[in-house]
C-alpha cells in the first residue's frame, strides 16, 4: 500500500475548490496573475497551520477567501 501524501491531497482539493469559486459561484474567469492564486493558497495554509485543521470545508474556504480579500485591500 503506498503512503497519502496528505498536503498534495489537500493542494488537490484546495484548487479544485479555487477552480468552482470562478467558473460555477462567481461566473468569472480567475485572475490571470499565478501569484493571486499562490498567495490565496499560501493563505489557506498559515490559516490551517495555525489551528491544526486541514480539511477542506466549503464554508470555511468561502470565509477565508473573503478575509484573504480583506487582507489585500489593507495594502
């Protein structure tokens, strides 16, 4: 049996999730900077870091993406 590499699982499902958010919610293309989307993730991540949790829930996903725009308009 091989080992699940669980943080590739979670990137897995963490981009499938970020692939519906544009094209089924918003019906929008995603932003065409990669670096959106790799500071998006690399937000996700501190965030289940910080409390241990590394499953991916839709409404926790929707929360943390409105609190990511948030943190981009303080710039």
């Amino acid at each position: 049996m091989s080992a699940v590499d669980t943080r590739a699982e979670f990137m897995s499902e963490l981009d499938d999730w970020y692939a519906q958010l544009f094209a089924l919610r918003i019906n929008t293309k995603a932003p065409t900077n990669p670096r959106f989307k790799q500071k998006f993730f690399t937000f996700v991540e501190d965030r289940c870091a910080e409390v241990d949790d590394w499953k991916i829930q839709d409404k926790v996903l929707a929360d943390l993406f409105a609190e990511y725009l948030d943190y981009l308009a303080e710039w």
